[in-house]
C-alpha cells in the first residue's frame, strides 16, 4: 500500500514536469491572435494536447507629456501602450513539438516566453 502511494506520487510529478508554458505578448491584438494560431496549429500537427489560449489581462502604460518646452506648462498631452498577452499550455510536449515551435516563424513584434514546467 506504502509503495501505491509512491507511485502516485511520482507520475504526478513527472505530469507536472511535462507540461510546455508559453505567454506570448504583443502591441497589436490582431498580430497576437495570428502567432498564437500558428503555435497551436504546430503543436496540434503533433498531436499535442493544448490548452489555451488563455487571454491574460492588458497591461496599459500611460505617460503624460507637456505640450509645451517653456510656455503653457498646463498643458498636457497623455499616450498609452496596450501590451496583449495570451497563455497557451501544451502538455506532455514531445521533442518533435519543441522542434517544431522553435523552427516557427512569427511577425516581429512578438514576444515568446518559453517555460518548461
């Protein structure tokens, strides 16, 4: 009974360990939809299990600006950058999965953060 448990133990951590994390993040949503499309086409073409993806929240960067160098300092002028970020999950990734997403070719503009979890 002492070694059931053992086990059951074991293959949830190796379930935990196998498990591919990508957070891909851009400027522009529509840029953003189209990258995470060909990453899950990729990883479905292997039949990997996918979850996602997993729209996170919007990050907004505000800077306020004077209008004015010297004159009219109640002047102000404000500008904001969106940064979209989307979550996918691919479990038990296969080393042709991983060849395959680092072989993928995405717009620029796009920023991949790969976690192996």
């Amino acid at each position: 009974m002492a070694e059931e448990k053992k086990a059951k133990k074991t293959t949830k951590k190796t379930e935990a360990a196998s498990k591919l994390r990508i957070k891909v993040s851009a400027y522009e949503h529509k840029l953003l939809d189209e990258s995470v499309s060909k990453i899950i086409e990729a990883a479905a073409r292997f039949d990997a299990e996918v979850r996602g993806p997993i729209p996170l929240p919007t990050k907004m960067k505000k800077y306020t600006v004077n209008r004015s160098t010297f004159v009219y300092n109640t002047s102000r002028e404000q500008f904001e950058m969106r940064i979209h970020t989307r979550l996918i999950d691919i479990l038990n990734p296969q080393a042709k999965v991983i060849e395959a997403l680092t072989n993928l070719s995405l717009p620029s503009g796009v920023n991949i953060d790969v976690k192996m979890g």
